[in-house]
C-alpha cells in the first residue's frame, strides 16, 4: 500500500506519481489523505491500480480516469469523473454538479445524491446514483446508462440522443424529447448487471426506462417557416 | 468567478474564534477571486455605529471623531483599522453623519447597531491582515473573494454590499436585469449608489426588509425578481440566509453541526472547521431558500 498525505505532499506530486503508473506496476493499492477539497485529486489514471481518498473531494477528481478503480469516502465536488474513459469510480457520499459530464466509458458509482446535470453529454459510461439526482441531468446524454434508485429533478434528459436513462424513483419532470420507453428483456439484462456491479439494493423490475423521443434528430420541414 | 464564506455560530463560547475561522476560510477562498475581499462580521448589539473607507486614512480621519462629535452635538467615538474606521454615533444621528461624510467625500461602507464592514482591493491574506479580521469576534460574519465581471475593481466594487442598517450582502454570479431594477429600487428610495450588479440585489433585499417582509420572504422574492447567475449570501443582525437561482451553476456547500451553520463556495473552505468530520454536509438545492435566525 502506498500512502500519500496531501497534508504534506503537493497534488502534483501525487498526481505525477499516479499518472506514472505502467499498466504492469505492482503497486496497485494507494491511499490518499487529507484531500479537504482539494481540486483534480487521482485524474488522468491509466493503470488498473486502485486509489482509495479518505475524505472529500473538489472539482474534478478521477477526471479522464482510464483503467484505474477510484474510492472517495467522502463526497465529491463539481465534475467528478468528468470524461472517463474506462474504470470505475466510486463515491461514498453525494456528488456535486455534472458527475460523470461527456464520460466515455467505466463505471461511476455514487452511493449517496448526485446534484445538478449528472451525466450531462455522457457517451458510453454508465453511472449508478443510489440516491436522488437534480435537474438537468442526462442532458443531451449521447450513450451509456444512467441509473437512479432515488428521484430524478426537472428535465430530466433533455435533449438526449441514445443514452438510456432507469429511474426508480418519481421524475419531477421530463426535459424536450424525453420520453418513458418500454422495458424489453434485453434492458432489465443491463440494468440487472450494473445494480449488481455497482453493489446497489435494488431489483430491476422496480425501474422505469426513459429514452429519446428522436424527434430532434432532423429539420422539421415544417418548421420552415419560422426561419 | 467569486469565493464566498460565511460562519453563523449558535454557541456563544465560540464568538471570540469567529474572525480566526472566517479569515482561514476566505483565505482558502484566493484562486476563486484575488481581486478584492471583504467582511461582515456581526458583534453585540450595542451603540449606532458606522463603518467609513478612506484612500487617504491618515489625513481624512485625523481629528474626524471632534468633528463629528460637534456637527452631531453628541458623543463620538472612532476607532481607525487601516483605511477603514468605525465611529460610535448618539442614536438617531445615522442620517446626519451620512451627510456629513458625503460633504466630505468620505465612503460610507455601511452602519448599524453590531455589524462592521471591511473590504479593499488586494488579496484575501493582505486584506486580512490590513484590518487583523483574525482578531476580531461576533456571533456571525460574511466574507467574500471578487473575481471582478461586471463592475470595475474598486473598494466600493468588492463585496459585501450594505444597503441597510445591519444588513449585508455578498454574491457570486452576474444579475442580467440590474439595470431595470435599479430603475424600479431608485423610484422605491433604495437607489444603488454604484455601478454594480450586486449592490442592485443587495438594495432589493433591504427595500423589501423596509416593506416589512421576512428574511425568508425577501429571500424568496429574489428568485421572481432578480434574473440571472446567483449565489446570494445574506446577514441581517439576527440572521443568516442563502439562496440560489434555479439553474444553479455557481457552486456553494453548507454544513452544519451543533455550534454553528457554515457556508463556502467550495468545501475547501469548510474543511478546516471544528467537527467538519461529523457536520451534515450538503449542497444547498437550487431556487430554495435556506435562513436561520436567533
């Protein structure tokens, strides 16, 4: 186990140190103390090692994560795991704004609330919230699966393109183009595999799927007009 | 881009720490505004008191307590920090006394019966330590770091804004409709006497605190009135209060814990306070008014 105390070692420091690691490394097990807020902690990993940062995070942390498996104790601040391309990234507490933004692939697991505009623009990663998510979320959400126990605010996946969005809780309301779609086999599969993944109590039956309407995809022509 | 702080304590052995954790706090706040900083800080409730700004302290508050004392026709204290001072007035003399420092081009930074202004462009740490903030004590305080957008970077420009007696407020954001505003606050008699956005939201608090509204209820009447980017972070001498716009971009992070409510921009700022480990932590909901009071 490798431990880092950033309350005596600079950020860079140990971003360097992690961000050196070769996919072969064998020092797999990090810890990380006293983050207290502390901006882009453990971003731009791509080793499969796995960092455990005991407290709260600020903006950005796990940013661009590839490979690596990611623990906050604590909460998140604005953005975490902001475009990850592979991984998991697991926050114990809540999440603040854009958790999980134009993510590309991993898995972003967030035991207590994410905030506003969760999973804005994501593109392949799959997140699970166990709590309540906030408005905006999803918002022109291109792919992957966004998966909520809780409740999900207004305009929930506004303008959203193939993402698939599993809310288990109420929808405060649906944002433009977003509508409830059906629940087929092949989707409980998904979700029955991401709450297992993600070690969330909950049984997919439970959940309601939310898609895009696609009515946004093409010129309306009879829209002209108004142009 | 601005840093905000603000300490409400609920236990009375904690006042004489307050300028010690707010000044650690709006210090932790630098890389979000190194423009300008400012605070509030609330003592007891005691005599009328006002909070003056001079470029040129050393000349313009020389002798100024006698002059006062004799355009007052009452006793006059003052005590000089740096560019700023505060001077104990006879009560009822609050008009008076801003006249006078009108007439002699003097800034009022704000009056009232237990809060005290401070505020100068520079860095949080050297505006801190110009008016010994660590020093000071009190039952609640404000604090603000200015990354300057809508108006220029002035004294008068830095947060927080005092527009009535008592009253503060501080802001991160940029309010669209201000001019409008300031249009509908001047007809009121609240008019803005800069150009920047926030003192706009500031005086609209106060007008509507003067129409007999609750701090909650002009809290709440911020969201219908008032568009654009906010944050707000409001003190009145017996509360504390915070709200944000419905979108919600501009960050902010309560905790509260059995001595005190804290706020911070970012948990950074909270993540040196006494029992942060155990404090509900949270993140203030968008178009939600949160206000405590004593």
């Amino acid at each position: 186990m490798q431990t880092v105390d950033l309350a005596n070692t600079p950020l860079r420091e140990l971003n360097t140190a992690l961000q050196a690691q070769a996919v072969t490394t064998n020092q797999t097990q990090w810890e990380v103390l006293n983050p207290k807020g502390a901006h882009a902690i453990a971003v731009g990993l791509d080793a499969p090692i796995e960092v455990t940062v005991n407290g709260s995070t600020g903006y950005y942390c796990a940013g661009m994560n590839k490979q690596a498996t990611i623990n906050v104790t604590g909460s998140a601040g604005p953005g975490v795991a902001e475009n990850m391309m592979s991984g998991t990234v697991v926050i114990e507490g809540d999440a603040s704004q854009y958790a999980g933004a134009t993510g590309h692939g991993g898995l972003l697991v967030i035991k207590g609330n994410a905030s506003s505009r969760c999973g804005i623009s994501m593109k392949g990663i799959d997140i699970v919230v166990f709590g309540n998510i906030g408005h905006m979320s999803a918002f022109m959400a291109q792919s992957g699966n966004l998966v909520v126990l809780g409740d999900a605010g207004d305009a929930l996946g506004d303008s959203l393109y193939e993402a698939r969005l599993f809310v288990r809780g109420s929808v405060k309301s649906l944002g433009s183009d977003c509508i409830e779609k059906e629940m087929r086999p092949e989707h409980l599969e998904i979700l029955r595999d991401l709450l297992e993944r993600s070690g969330a109590d909950a049984r997919p039956e439970e959940f309601k799927r939310y898609g895009s309407a696609r009515k946004l995809y093409n010129f309306h022509v009879d829209h002209a007009g108004a142009y | 881009m601005c840093g905000i702080v603000g300490l409400f304590l609920k236990k009375e052995e904690l006042r004489p720490k307050l300028g010690e954790l707010l000044t650690d706090m709006l210090i932790t706040m630098t890389d979000r505004g190194p423009d300008s900083a400012g605070i509030a800080i609330y003592g007891d409730d005691g005599l009328l008191k006002i909070t003056v700004q001079s470029d040129t302290p050393d000349t313009t508050f020389a002798g100024l307590d006698t002059a006062l004392t004799a355009a007052l026709e009452g006793p006059v204290t003052m005590r000089v920090t740096d560019t700023h001072a505060v001077l104990t007035l006879p009560e009822g003399t609050e008009t008076l006394a801003r006249a006078f420092m009108a007439e002699k081009g003097i800034r009022v930074m704000g009056a009232g019966h237990s809060m005290e202004i401070f505020k100068e462009v520079g860095l949080p740490r050297d505006v801190a330590a110009r008016f010994n903030l660590r020093a000071m004590s009190g039952s609640h305080g404000i604090g603000h770091t200015r990354m300057a957008t809508e108006s220029a970077v002035t004294t008068l420009g830095a947060h927080p804004f005092s527009t009535g007696a008592d009253q503060c407020l501080v802001h991160n954001g940029s309010l669209s409709n201000h001019n409008q505003m300031r249009r509908v606050l001047a007809e009121k008699g609240f008019a803005p006497q800069t150009q920047n956005d926030t003192e706009v939201a500031a005086c609209y608090i106060s007008s509507r605190l003067a129409e007999g509204a609750h701090l909650g209820e002009a809290l709440e009447g911020t969201l219908r009135d008032l568009d654009g980017f906010f944050t707000f972070v409001v003190g009145t001498k017996n509360g504390f209060g915070v709200v944000r716009d419905p979108i919600a971009c501009k960050p902010a992070v309560m905790a509260e814990t059995e001595d005190y409510v804290a706020f911070g921009s970012e948990y950074r700022a909270l993540a040196n306070l006494p029992g942060i480990e155990t404090a509900r932590v949270w993140e203030p909901e968008p178009a939600t008014v949160y206000f405590w009071e004593r």
